[in-house]
C-alpha cells in the first residue's frame, strides 16, 4: 500500500510540476506580450503628436496668410492683426515640431526642408507689406503678391502633404500591431487563467486524496500498532514464563540438584575417613568422585549467578565506584599479598548501576589479572577511567559515559580466542593449570550489558590483558537488557 501510495505521490507531483512550469511559461509570455502593446501604444502617442505638430504648423502659417491677403486688398492695417498673432505660433509650432523625435528618418530633412520655405515665405510677407504701404492704390503690385502667395503655399502644402501620408501610413502599421498584441495579450490571460482553475482543481484533488490516505495511512498504522501490541504483549507474557521457568530451574539447582551433591561428597568423606585402608587403590576414586562432586557444585553455583544477573538483580542506585574497589581489595587482600601484587587504581566515577553486581564485575576482573599471572613476574594491575560520549545510537547516546580498563601485565592469550572468553564454560586453559568453570568473564559481559554498555579485551600472548568497560553515567531506563532487545526486535 505504502509503495502505491509512493506512485501516485510521483504522478501528482509530476502534473503539478508541468502546470506550474506552464504558467510560468504563460507569465513570461503574458509580460512580454504587455511590454509589446505598452511599447507600440507609446510609438503611436508619438505619431499622433507628429502629425498634430505638422497639422498646426500648417494652420499658423494658413492664418498668417489670411491676415497677409486681406491687407493686400483692402489696404486696411487692421487686417494684418492675425499675420502678427500668428507670427508668434509659427515659431513656436515648428520648434514642438523639430522637438518630436519621428520613427521615420525622412521626416527629418523634410522638416528642415518645410522651415526653409516657411521662412523664406515669411521674409516674402514682410516685403509684400512694405510694398503695399508704400504703393497703396497699386492694384498690380497686390495681384502679384497674390500670386507669389498662392505658389508659396502650394509648395509648403505639398510638404505638409508628404509628412502626413508618411506619418498615417504609419499610424496604420502600429494600429494593426497593437491589435496584435491586444489579441495575443487576451490570449495570453485566458490561457493563464485556465491553467489556473486547472491547477487550482489539482491541488483541490490532491488535498483530497491527502486527507483519504492519511486517514488511511492512520486506520493502516493503528491496525498495525494494535497487532504490534498483542505480539509484545504475548511475548511479554511469554518472557515472564520464561523467567518463571528460569526461576524455578535456579531453585531446583540450588535445592534438588546441591542436595544429593552435598549426599555424594558426605558419603565420600565418610568412605575416606573410615574405610580408605580396606578400600586400597580405591581410596583414589573416591577421591576423584569427591572433586566431581565439588566441580559440580561449584558449576551448578556458578549456572545460577550468570542466570540471576537479569532475574535476581538489585535496582539502579548511585554507586561510588571508589568504594566499590575498596571493597573488593579488601575482599582480595591474601591473594594479593600471596602473589606480591603492585595495584594502581585511579579516582573512579559515582554511576547509576547495581552495586553488588559493580563489586562482582570488577571482583572478577581483578581476580583473573590475579590469577592469570607469569611465573617470575611481579603481577602489576591498573585500574584507569576516561571520561568519553557515545554516539553509536545507543541507549544513553550523546550524554556522559565512561571507559574503564583494568590492566595486567600477566599471561594474556591470542586475540584470535576473544569471543571465546565471553562464552559460558569456555576455557583457554585446562583445570590443572588454572581453577575456576570459565564462567567469569560471560557473567562481567552481561552485567555490562544489563547496565546498557559493552566490555570487551586486548591482549597479547605473554604480554598481559587490558579488559575494556564502556559504561553510562546514568541509566536511560531501567528495564533489563532481555526486555530492552525483545522491544527493538518488534518494532
């Protein structure tokens, strides 16, 4: 379900991704689209202000003409009012007109060309004037000026003539343009806005489809937490019966099983003691039985302390670790002074942990370096901590932890051999070398691994053994080791 949910999740994400890359698409052309019409609508404002400049060029200097003619034939003065007023505005007039920049590059020479000829026609109404004031009643001398006038105009109207047609056939060019782009500018906006609705309906759907698979993601999680929670609770139970189990196994060895132990090795003393001269060679076998009978005791002794490091353990205390060592050398104090031992150990840490599983730990590790020693060589043990941080994801990660090592300089052992140390009844060495069941060391490892850290060793044949303790500060929990695994096992 979780993979077709990933499918889909691709799917929508994808169609999503092309709408959004379409309107962006669209938004891009939209701009440019505006940018175009906004440009074209400018070109023509600039058209339409050419051709009102050339229209009232025009118009002044028709005016001046007017006033001009009828001076010429009434002779009155007051006629010429409306040639000086518009002397004024044909200056003015032609200087717009040079002002606006035109997109045609003939337009410039013909501006030129038409102030020329305005001005030339002006300089002929300034003469014209004079010649009336001077031959008033000289009908002749008008009907000529009248003539110059009329050539005069026809010149300057075939310019103004030219400049329009050039200007309106431009006009029209940036009338279909803008047309253009007000269709593609429309165009545009429609397309953009129904990429939106669609995308609008997109996320709407996908929303949709959100809600309906969380619900079902949440339905499917809370089914699964549900049979997750009936599987560790049916474990749970079954942990319990099996440490109920594992208690009643530790009674039957501590009771049935030392009882007719303790019957074999009294019944021996009882055949040694009293009958060894009948018995003869005999007397050797009872002998043999009797340390039979002491070895397996004293495995059946140690079976039930490895048992009971998670099924008999204290609770978590603040332990001084110091007095803890105190203890145990104490505990150790012939055995050290038998083998003339040198014991250096540094100020140790206060941690959350069983005391009396702390005084077997380290009981055991300093009681190995005592009896794992090199003949000739004065045994020397060391007892360091370090203050570390673990961060290998473990319980307790990134709060303070501590590494203690206890060092001998004894008979070390092959490296090769390491697990094999950790392992229940395991031994290096034969019983006539060294006593013990080779249980030891599997009961240090446990009990570190019931406080959440880890032990292990290096060592180097003849050279000695340094027993390495990683251990928390603080306990995270205080569940045992077993229940703690089972938990990460189910989930």
């Amino acid at each position: 379900m979780l993979e077709r949910f990933a499918v889909l999740n691709r799917l929508w994400s994808f169609s999503v991704l092309a709408l959004v890359s379409l309107l962006a698409i669209n938004a891009i052309q939209s701009y440019s689209s505006i940018s175009e019409l906004v440009m074209n609508e400018s070109r023509t404002s600039n058209t339409k202000s050419m051709l009102r400049a050339v229209k009232d060029v025009y118009s002044s200097v028709q005016d001046a003409e007017l006033g001009l003619r009828g001076f010429l034939i009434s002779g009155k003065a007051d006629q010429l009012r409306p040639y000086f007023i518009s002397l004024n505005s044909i200056k003015e007039n032609i200087t717009t007109l040079k002002g606006i920049q035109s997109e045609l590059p003939e337009q410039e020479p013909r501006i030129r060309q038409l102030e020329k000829v305005i001005e030339e026609r002006l300089h002929q109404m300034t003469q014209n004037i004079n010649q009336k004031s001077v031959n008033v009643n000289s009908d002749r001398v008008a009907s000529r000026n009248m003539l110059i006038s009329h050539e005069s105009m026809i010149r300057i109207r075939a310019l103004i003539s030219e400049m329009e047609e050039a200007e309106f056939e431009l006009l029209n060019q940036q009338y279909l343009q803008a047309r253009k782009s007000r269709s593609k500018v429309k165009a545009t906006i429609i397309i953009a806005n129904g990429i939106g609705l669609v995308l609008v309906i997109v996320i709407g759907v996908l929303v949709s489809r959100a809600i309906k698979r969380q619900k079902t993601e949440a339905a499917w999680l809370e089914a699964m937490v549900e049979k997750r929670t009936r599987e560790l609770k049916h474990f749970s139970e079954e942990l319990q019966r099996s440490n109920g189990e594992l208690q009643d196994f530790a009674f039957v060895a501590s009771h049935d099983l030392q009882e007719p132990l303790r019957k074999i090795r009294a019944f021996g003393d009882r055949l040694a003691s009293r009958y060894s001269e009948a018995l003869g060679d005999g007397a050797d076998y009872v002998y043999r039985m009797q340390n039979a009978a002491e070895r397996m005791s004293k495995l059946i002794e140690d079976l039930l302390t490895f048992s009971r490091v998670t099924t008999r353990s204290n609770p978590i205390e603040s332990v001084d670790l110091n007095e803890t060592m105190k203890e145990i050398l104490d505990t150790l104090e012939i055995a050290i002074e038998e083998k003339g031992a040198e014991i250096n150990v540094e100020a140790l840490p206060t941690v959350e942990a069983d005391s009396s599983q702390m005084k077997q730990l380290f009981q055991n590790l300093v009681g190995n370096a005592l009896k794992f020693t090199r003949p000739g060589v004065t045994p020397k043990i060391s007892v360091r901590v370090a203050e570390t941080q673990n961060t290998d994801g473990k319980a307790g990660s990134f709060v303070k932890w501590f590494r203690i090592e206890v060092e001998d300089n004894g008979i070390g052992f092959d490296e090769k051999y390491l697990e094999k140390i950790f392992t229940p009844f395991q031994r290096l060495h034969g019983r006539e070398q060294y006593e013990g069941t080779g249980i030891g060391l599997a009961i240090c490892r446990r009990i570190v691994q019931r406080h959440q850290g880890e032990l292990w060793a290096s060592s180097e044949l003849d050279a000695g053994t340094t027993f390495i303790i990683d251990l928390p500060a603080y306990q995270s929990d205080k569940v045992d080791t077993l229940t703690k695994e089972l938990i990460e096992y189910e989930f």
